[in-house]
C-alpha cells in the first residue's frame, strides 16, 4: 500500500530483553517502509484482559497491521480470535496474528521458520530426528518436522508431556514411526536407538544465557557419529551443545536463522513484501553482541 505507515508490535510480558523491534524495523527501514515494531507488555491474563481485548481491536479495526505474540500470551491470545491456521491450530500456540477480511487470524511462523531455516542448514530433511523437549518451540518444530521426516524421537524430562505431543501427532496422521523417550538418556531410553539418529533437535532452553554451562546432552554419552545438531537456543551464539558437538566432529547451528525466518515470515504476510533477511540478521547480531556484553554469565550455574 502506498504511503502507508505501518504499526508493527509485539505483545509479551515481560519484554525487556525482546530483539523483536530490532529485526523488524531493520526489516522497515530496508523495505523502504514507514512506520515502526513496538512492544506491548501486557500481564498475565485475565489481569491483562481488557488491555489485551482493546489492542486487538485497533488492530481489527485497521490501527496495526501485524502483531507477535510471545510468552505467556501464545496459548492465551486463542480465544480472543477469530480463527486459526491449521498449522496454529495443531501446535496450539500463536506467534503471530494477521488480519484478514477485518478477522484477526492466529499463524505460528516458528513452524515454518524453523523448517525453512533447518532445510538450509541440511539440505534435505533427514529420516531419523530427534527433538529434546516438548513445550511450545518442541511443539512447532515436531508438528512441522513430523511430516517430512521417517522416523521422529521426541524426549523431555517429564514423559507425560512427551507422550501427549507424539499422541497429538499420530492423532492427527502426521507420522507413525514415532517413539517418545525420557529426556534422561540412559540404556533403556536413547542408546538402543543413539546410532540412527541423524538430527539432534534442541528446543529446550538448557545451555541458554546465562545458563551457559548447562546442556541438555548428557556427558556420558557419545553423538551419533553422523548426525547434525540444531540447537534452538541463539543467545548464546555457541551453546554447550554446539561446543560439543563441533568438538565431536559434528556439524551444528544454533537459532539464530530460525529467528530470523519465523519473523520474515510475519514480516512478509503484514506488508506483502520479501523483506531482506541478511539485515535482519545483522541487527539481530548487533542486538545480541549487545545483550552479551551486558549479561553475567555465573561461571558454575548449570
Ligand atoms: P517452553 O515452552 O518453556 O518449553 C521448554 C521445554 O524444555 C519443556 O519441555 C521443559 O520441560 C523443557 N526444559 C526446560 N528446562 C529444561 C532443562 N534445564 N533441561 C531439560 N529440559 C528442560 O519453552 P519454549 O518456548 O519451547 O523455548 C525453548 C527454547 O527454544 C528456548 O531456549 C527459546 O529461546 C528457544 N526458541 C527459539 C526460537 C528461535 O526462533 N530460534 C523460537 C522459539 C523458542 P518442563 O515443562 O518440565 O520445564
């Protein structure tokens, strides 16, 4: 749309730390575009309800073109809307919101960001996966990695939660070779299967700042000789993992690019523009260089 100023945001709570604002108006500004990523800090609902009620009515009645929603609105925001993707709907959670027809549409682009930028990383999808965890970024890379793999493990420390998400991916037919283990791998969980995994999948938050000690691979056991290990995790750049595996000789990638790619997805359904992705991460790289150095990492915190 010509002129248009665009009135970009976030909704979360807390946000202070947010790199949000950042990739999206580097996103603005390289587009050519006026207008701005705010962040809207709303609490906890129902305290935040009436505050929340009334910012998606602006955006309903055309006074924001595109919001995010992060931590702890993803599962909150759904009955406030008037329709899910599909892709939303299985996950159960909304990372982004859209407006269509004066509808307020629920999308989850960590789904597809995280398919869009593992594909690079490997370049075609392996068959034996492998996803640590099973809360909300688990969620999104199982149901979109669920399809396209052969075989998919998923382990999380409480099995209950593990076993709820692979009984929602077999309910809904998206892969059948699904086996859910203990986030504890020990003989009876990962190692009958250890050597065919292919792909390590991280979407825990163990081994984030300023936790940089820990990691969700235990030391007692050796990698997969020819996997690949996609950590989720992009603050720190090299988590524990990442150090590990690469020491292994493993090839692995943190979630730096997934970031990026689940918000010029967002970007790119708001304003119907590709927006460029290599400014994106260089603000994200300049918000995260900037982030380190103002963060304590405790030297024995695991
Ligand atoms: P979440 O909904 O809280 O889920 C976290 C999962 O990890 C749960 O299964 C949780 O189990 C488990 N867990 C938590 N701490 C653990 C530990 N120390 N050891 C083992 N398991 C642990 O969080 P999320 O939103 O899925 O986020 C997970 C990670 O993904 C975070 O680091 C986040 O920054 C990252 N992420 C990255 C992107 C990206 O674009 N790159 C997007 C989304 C998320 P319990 O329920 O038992 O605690």
């Amino acid at each position: 749309m010509a002129n248009q100023e665009y009135k970009l945001g976030l909704i979360g709570w807390p946000l202070g730390h947010s790199l949000s604002p950042a990739i999206h108006n580097a996103a603005l500004r390289a587009a050519g575009l006026e207008g701005n990523y705010q962040l809207f800090e709303i609490s906890p609902l129902p305290d935040g309800k009436k505050e929340m009620v009334s910012l998606l009515d602006n955006m309903r009645h055309g006074k924001l073109q595109g919001l995010n929603v992060t931590i702890p609105h993803k599962q909150a925001v759904i009955p406030l809307l008037d329709g899910l993707t599909s892709l939303a709907s299985q996950i159960g959670a909304v990372n982004t919101i859209l407006l269509e027809n004066g509808q307020l549409i629920g999308d989850n682009t960590d789904a597809a960001g995280f398919i869009a930028s593992l594909t690079k990383f490997t370049k075609t999808i392996p068959n034996n996966c492998l996803i640590l965890g099973a809360g909300g970024a688990a969620r999104a890379a199982a149901f979109s990695l669920a399809p396209r793999c052969k075989q998919l493990y998923i382990a999380a420390r409480r099995k209950n939660q593990a076993q709820q998400l692979g009984n929602e991916i077999l309910k809904a037919n998206l892969n059948s070779n699904l086996q859910v283990l203990p986030l504890v791998l020990s003989p009876e969980g990962i190692r009958p299967f250890l050597e065919e995994i292919q792909l390590i999948i991280n979407a825990t938050p163990s081994g984030m700042s300023p936790n940089v000690n820990a990691s969700p691979w235990p030391d007692d056991i050796s990698f997969p000789e020819h996997a690949a290990v996609y950590d989720l995790i992009y603050n720190p750049s090299e988590t524990l993992l990442i150090k590990t595996a690469r020491n292994a000789g493993l090839r692995a990638q943190n979630g730096t690019d997934m970031l990026v790619e689940q918000a010029a997805l967002a970007f790119q359904h708001w304003t119907g523009q590709i927006p460029s992705r290599s400014e994106m991460l260089n603000a994200l790289i300049d918000s995260l260089e900037y982030s380190e150095l103002h963060t304590h990492h405790p030297k024995e915190e695991v």
